[in-house]
C-alpha cells in the first residue's frame, strides 16, 4: 500500500512539476513577457533569523533549497553535541570548520560570546559556498576566512558530484546530481601556506573524511591540536578512530545516527 502510494506521488510530481517546466522553458524561449517572472522571483530570498542557544543570527534561504529549510528549522536539535563541543572552546582559539556547508557551525561560533579569534572554513559545494559567503555578509562577521576549495590527502585535481537541489527538471532524475573539477590541498598544505594552525577541527565531509585525515599526519602531532569532531561512517570508523589513538587522541564522545539505511557516528577524539 505505501509502495502504490509513493508511485502515485512521483506520478502526480511528474505530471506537475514537468508541465509547469514546460510551460515556463516555452515562454522563455518565445516571449519577452516571461522577464517578468525573473523581474519577480529575483527580488525573493527570505532571510529569517534563527535563535541558536540564544545567539541570533541571519542566513539566507533560496526558493528551491529545501534542505537549508530544514536544517534552519532544526538547527539546534541537528547535532546538539556539536554546539556542545564548540561551547566548550577555549578563548582566542582558532577553528577549522571542514565541510562548513551554509555555516551551522561556522555561523555559531563566530557570532557567539567568547568564540574563536580565528575561523577558518572550507566547503567544495557551489551553492553551499555561496549561501556561506553571503551569510558572513549578513551577519557582519569579520573573523572568518572563508575558502572553497576541497580538502584530500594532497595537492591534486578530484572531480566533485554534488547535488543540484532542484525537486524536478525534465528528463534528469529527482534531485540529480552535477559534477566538476577542483584543486585539492592537504591540511598539512594548508596550514604551511597560510600560517593558520588549528586549536579544534570539525570534519563532516559525507564520505571524504580519511582523506583528508590522511593530508593531516603532520597537524595531528602538534600538540596545540586539542580536539577533532569527524563524522563517520561504518566504512571509515575503524581507519579513523585507530589514527586518531596513535596520535595520542581519546574517543570524548559519540553519537550513533542512520540516514538512507547509512550508519553514522559524530565522535569528538581530545588529546590525552
């Protein structure tokens, strides 16, 4: 019964959805009329503001970007021991946020009292780099450097997919994914080039994270490096979890988690 239902809505979502682009591509291909539907949806970008732990703070969320939405509505209760761990920073450190998305971490911790001196984050989606971009904006934040780019292993060229977010667009699949190039650096890279080192890291990269653990074996020895959230997936647990304990780090905390049948864990490793 559920499995006829949901064939019936992806029916009634093709019918709707499909139409309405046709519709739209038509009257853009012949009319000039069609600019003022662009001249209208290009003055709409809701900006609400959210309370995080009562620190508040403005993002943008574009039309077609359900899951910045959620995420907004949710933000508190997505990843609570996340805004725990950065509560508990020490003052006038400096933060690598990696895989900084529109900023739920980011955005916290550089507006709330007594944050970090220094941010530093990095994200390879395009559209989630821009809404961060924007927000910092927003918000007047001066004490975030802000790079998109991708973190690995090495200074190398990897092909990226990510997500369109678009619900529906003729003849491509729901949600369909794009796919281009990028120039990765190591942490290790990075920290020599910039002359940032950092006090805390966060890593939610959705599968990229012991690569990047990887490009990181000369940061984790310093001793400055206090503590590293990662999120994991079953795969990559027990590589990551053993690197981290060589370098002298304990698991402080985790949380178990599944998404679309995936296993997840957020662990917090601290210096011993």
């Amino acid at each position: 019964m559920v499995y006829k239902k949901g064939r019936l809505l992806r029916t009634l979502e093709t019918i709707i959805f499909g139409t309405l682009n046709t519709i739209l591509s038509q009257l853009v291909e012949k009319t000039f009329f069609s600019k003022r539907i662009f001249d209208f949806f290009g003055r709409v970008l809701p900006i609400p503001q959210a309370i995080v732990r009562g620190v508040p703070i403005k993002i943008i969320i574009p039309l077609n970007q359900v899951g910045v939405y959620n995420t907004f509505k949710n933000w508190e209760q997505r990843e609570p021991e996340v805004l725990d761990w950065i509560d508990g920073f020490e003052t006038g450190c400096t933060f690598f946020d990696v895989g900084a998305g529109f900023g739920t971490e980011t955005l916290y911790a550089a507006l709330k009292t007594n944050g970090p001196k220094k941010i530093v984050s990095f994200d390879l989606c395009l559209m989630s780099s821009f809404n961060l971009a924007y927000n910092i904006s927003l918000n007047n934040i001066k004490n975030v450097d802000q790079y998109f780019m991708a973190l690995a292993d090495k200074i190398n060229i990897i092909s990226y997919e990510g997500p369109t977010q678009y619900y529906f667009v003729k003849e491509r699949e729901k949600y369909d994914s794009i796919t281009f190039n990028a120039l990765s650096i190591s942490i290790d890279n990075f920290t020599e080039m910039s002359h940032l080192f950092p006090d805390y890291i966060k890593i939610d990269v959705d599968g990229a994270e012991q690569s990047i653990i990887s490009g990181m074996s000369e940061t984790v020895r310093n001793r400055r490096l206090k503590s590293v959230v990662v999120e994991v997936s079953d795969k990559s647990e027990p590589a990551i979890t053993e690197f981290f304990e060589k370098a002298g780090f304990k698991i402080e905390f985790e949380r178990r988690f599944e998404e679309e049948e995936t296993i997840y864990k957020n662990i917090i490793f601290a210096r011993k």
